[in-house]
C-alpha cells in the first residue's frame, strides 16, 4: 500500500524540522493515507505505477461505459469481453490498433472511463465532445 504522501512532504507542509516527531509520523501517516482510501472507496496511488486487472460483470445489453474502480487511469493496456461464462474472451481493438480503422472502445483518461463502441464504428471521441456524444452504441454480451 502506497501512502498518500511522504514524511518529508508531510514535514514541509507543517513546518517540522528535524527527526524528533519521525516516529509519531510514520504511524500516522499510513493510517490517515488508508482512512481517505476506504473512505473514498480507491486506492489512488497504489496501482500508479503497475498494472492492474479488473473485472467487470455487466448484466444487460444496455452499459456501454466501465468507470473504472482505480483512478486515475494512467492507461489500458488490453479490453476483452465474452458473451457467457465458458464463453472464451475476445480482444477488443482501439485506436486503430489492427489498421481497420475500427474503434471497439475508446479510453478517456480524464473521466477513468472505458467507452465500448460497436465493432464496426470508425469514430473517435475525442476529449471535448465526449460528454457531449449522444451516438453511443451499446455493450455487446
């Protein structure tokens, strides 16, 4: 589990000067860092730097977006669905990835959000018309 912030950021922030309070601030530091995380229910900074997996299981025909439960999202490396659970996954394609010029989900870092288009779609959100698309097709089981 990564902290929050540092001893020395915490140090400069209040004023603390030398070593006498180190202790006391290694103990606290910690638990305030998990306190906000539970709270807020992500971890922040712990996946920051390292890849993570997750899993998601949507139910209908009708989700066509995935917020997903880390942030901020630095990046996605890999979307893969299936239509059933001994159904094997299929690798979905982005950005042009294979050369088709398909978009099978487009990743919006500033929203930690995860888009599925259809398999077929050649269009781009790009960041200042993604809130705004109404033309949003939807998850395929």
């Amino acid at each position: 589990m990564a902290n929050l912030v540092t001893l020395q950021q915490y140090k400069d922030f209040t004023g603390i000067t030398g070593v006498n309070e180190d202790a006391k601030i290694n103990v606290i530091v910690p638990a305030i860092s998990q306190a906000v995380k539970t709270y807020c229910g992500t971890s922040f900074v712990d996946y920051y730097s390292t890849d993570k997996t997750e899993y998601f299981d949507i139910q209908d025909s009708y989700t066509n977006a995935i917020l997903v439960d880390e942030s901020p999202l630095v990046s996605v490396s890999l979307v893969a669905e299936r239509s059933g659970q001994s159904d094997s996954y299929t690798t979905l394609i982005t950005g042009n990835s294979d050369s088709s010029g398909k978009y099978e989900y487009v990743v919006d870092t500033d929203r930690d959000t995860i888009f599925r288009t259809t398999a077929n779609s050649t269009e781009t959100l790009s960041n200042s018309n993604q809130s705004n698309s109404n033309k949003r097709p939807q998850v395929t089981d």
